[in-house]
C-alpha cells in the first residue's frame, strides 16, 4: 500500500481543509476526493478550463508548460506570479504538508 501525502486547501475566507491522496494523484483530483470547497474542476482535469486555479506554496513551480500558461488566463480570479491549475500539480512526497490557497471565485 503506498503511503498518502496530506496537503491543505485555504479558503479565501482563511478557511482549511486537509486531504490527503496517493503519489501521482493531481491536487486537483486530491481536492475533489476530500470534497474540498472551491474547487470546480468543470474539465475534469483536461487542463481545458481555469476552474481549478489555486495559489501554489513556496516549493511547487511555476506553469511551465505553455497550455497551462494560456488557460491561465482565463481564470475568474487574480492571477498571480504563483497561479496554477491544480489539476497539472502532480501530488508527491514533497508536497507533504503544503497549503495552496484557493482563489475567492473560480467561475
């Protein structure tokens, strides 16, 4: 059995909700499986919509890859130098313990 990895969602209200998934998982996927608020996730992941935008902690990258970069653009809230779409976060060990801070709307 592979050990899960917790990570934490805040609210723009400063809110938290803990969840935890396997390795691999996305955050996106992590989120909805815990029924984490605030999260919309209307692709299902396909990084075709920003409906699953989140801050990223300190030690997750940037969106590198120029589809992210371009749906990015369309998130309902602030984009910020920290922005991503959850669903391309890949879940693993390092990410143990990080909050990512959820934008105030998504639609």
């Amino acid at each position: 059995m592979t050990d899960e990895i917790g990570i934490a969602f805040r609210t723009a209200d400063g809110e938290v909700f803990h969840a935890s998934g396997t390795p691999g998982t996305s955050v996106m996927e992590v989120a909805i499986m815990n029924d984490v608020p605030g999260i919309e996730a209307e692709c299902g992941g396909a990084c075709a919509c920003a409906t699953c935008h989140v801050y990223a902690p300190e030690g997750v990258g940037p969106a590198d890859d120029p589809y992210e970069q371009d749906m990015l653009d369309f998130a309902a809230d602030e984009r910020r130098a920290n922005s991503r779409l959850s669903c391309q976060i890949e879940l693993e060990p390092s990410l143990e313990g990080a909050v990512f801070q959820l934008p105030r709307v998504q639609i």
